[in-house]
C-alpha cells in the first residue's frame, strides 16, 4: 500500500510517499480501505522531531473509509460498513489503515467531512471531561477557532455551558456562529474576558498553547481549573494539567456524534482538502495557520 511517509526530520520537504506492507487488524480492530484521512498539528510536530526520535515514521491518527477485514472478535461492523476512527498505529494516511476505535459514519457525512471528526470531537472531549464542563459553568477556550477548539466550543454549549472563545478578530463571527462569546487573544486578553464575565470563568481550556496559562489560572480561579492540550512545558511549570491521550481517551465520544450532527448541534467543517501525494502542501498550509477548522487528505 501507499503511504505517508519520513525517514528524516525537517520541513514538508521531507515527506514522501512510500509502498509499506499492507497492515491487517489484531483482535477488536477493523482495517478500512481509506477514503479520507485527516491532518493535525501533531503531524508537524512530528515531522519536526518534537514528539518522538525513531525514524522512519508514518502519519495519521483519524481516517474514515469502508472495512475491508475485521479481526477477531469484532461483532459490531462487517466488510463494506462505512466508518471513521481513530489509528491504531499512527499510519492512518495510507491506502489502508487499522482502526483500534471506529463507529459508523454518520449517514449525512461523506468521507472527507467524516475524518474531520475523531481527533478534535475525542481531543475535545477528553478535556471537557477532566475540567468536569457542565451546565451552568462559564468556560473559557484559548485557540476557539481551530478544529479542536471549535470543536470543544460546540460540545461545552451543547453540555449547557456559557462559552467565551478566544481568536483573531476575523474569526469572531464564526465563533459567535458556533454559540461563544468571541474575545481578541494578546495583550489585555484577561480584561476583554472581564469585561464580559466579571467574576472570571469557572474552567479554562487552552487549545493554541500560545503562553498565557498564567491569565488564565487567574481567570479560573486556580491551575485545577485548567487544562491545557498544548503547551506541556506550561503544564509542568504552572501545575496545570496536559490532556494526552495516552492517559485514556474519551471514546464515548466517536458514537454519540452523528446524533449531535443530525440534530444540528455540531458542525466541523473541512477547510480544504489534498491528494494523499499533496501531502507536503497540507503541511504547509497548516503550519502557516491558514486553516480555520481542518484539513484533509483524500485518499480513494
């Protein structure tokens, strides 16, 4: 099978696409023939040596596409089902890929808008669920407008929270569309958030990592009120908990999506797609922080 591919850290330049075995599912994996898979921040992070030091590495955590093979013991999907999920090896941009959690793909989605979703729907779950989000709470997101950011947007109104989004102005009405009460980030960030919730928020989300742990500590009341999914040095220095998913995963969130779309509730829309050669030039356009939401490789 085709798949994407480095075997030296550095810029997009140093992807390619190369021919791997073809990989086949272990007990409770279904393999999917890819249609789509998704591209995320980590995938530069990890292109840059910043996450792991093996090489070669391939990429991809989320894909959505038609099961092909099932293994063992697997009972809730059968060859030809569409679905999403998420990796079980981070080689989801590939022909093929093994899924270790997958659910159906919602019947109003195609592929491309369905490997949108599991990265930034769990990412953004996860975290709701160790800040204990619910209704009544006012909730702070730092990053609202990327694809987990938005994501954790929708999920917090639809839990009956109040949300306050930071982004770039330009971004403010797609925030206010998404139900947040849009601020500017930089300098005098915590006064704007006063200025609309006096007394502070009563959790704090950190999605861009982009140094501000400190307002936002102060803004919540205390680092147990915070999680961040981005800034780990932070984490460690402030006592503000990093939300990985090596510390377990919030999977409940893959099934209970498509009813949240169908009645409307949640929206993730795909900013632009790439061929799966086009690899590089997703990259890039991500890194330059073009994309509002997310970015996806087409596959089949």
């Amino acid at each position: 099978m085709k798949a994407a591919c480095f075997s030296r850290f550095g810029g997009p330049e140093v992807l390619e696409i190369v021919e791997l075995a073809d990989p086949h599912p272990g007990p409770g994996q279904v393999r999917i023939a890819v249609r789509a898979a998704g591209v995320n921040a980590s995938d530069w992070r990890k292109r840059a040596g910043l996450m792991d030091e093996g090489l070669p590495q391939t990429l991809g955590y989320e894909a959505a596409g038609v099961v092909d093979e099932v293994g063992a013991g697997v009972t809730d999907a059968v060859v030809g089902d569409r679905v999403f999920g998420l990796s079980a090896d981070g080689a989801a941009q590939a022909e093929l890929a093994v899924l270790s959690f997958y659910a159906p793909i919602p019947p109003s989605l195609d592929f491309a808008r369905a490997a949108a979703l599991p990265a930034a729907v769990e990412t953004a779950t996860r975290a709701l669920d160790r800040l204990g989000v619910g209704s009544g709470d006012t909730l702070l997101v730092n990053g609202a407008s990327g694809s987990v950011g938005s994501a954790a947007v929708q999920l917090a109104v639809v839990r009956g929270a109040r949300v306050i989004g930071t982004a770039s102005p330009v971004n403010h009405a797609y925030l206010r569309s998404l139900g947040a009460e849009p601020v500017a980030y930089g300098a005098g960030m915590a006064e704007r958030v006063r200025a609309l919730a006096p007394d502070g928020a009563d959790r704090a989300l950190d999605v861009a990592g982009s140094g501000v742990l400190p307002e936002l500590i102060a803004l919540a009341g205390g680092a147990d009120h915070v999680v961040t999914l981005a800034d780990f040095a932070g984490a460690e220095r402030y006592g503000v908990t990093f939300s990985r998913g090596d510390t377990g995963r919030a999977l409940h969130a893959l099934s209970g999506i498509g009813e949240l779309i169908a009645s409307g509730r949640f929206a993730l829309p795909v900013v632009r797609t790439f061929p799966l050669a086009g690899i590089a030039a997703a990259h890039r356009f991500g890194e330059n922080g073009h994309a509002r939401g997310k970015l996806v490789l087409v596959v089949g």
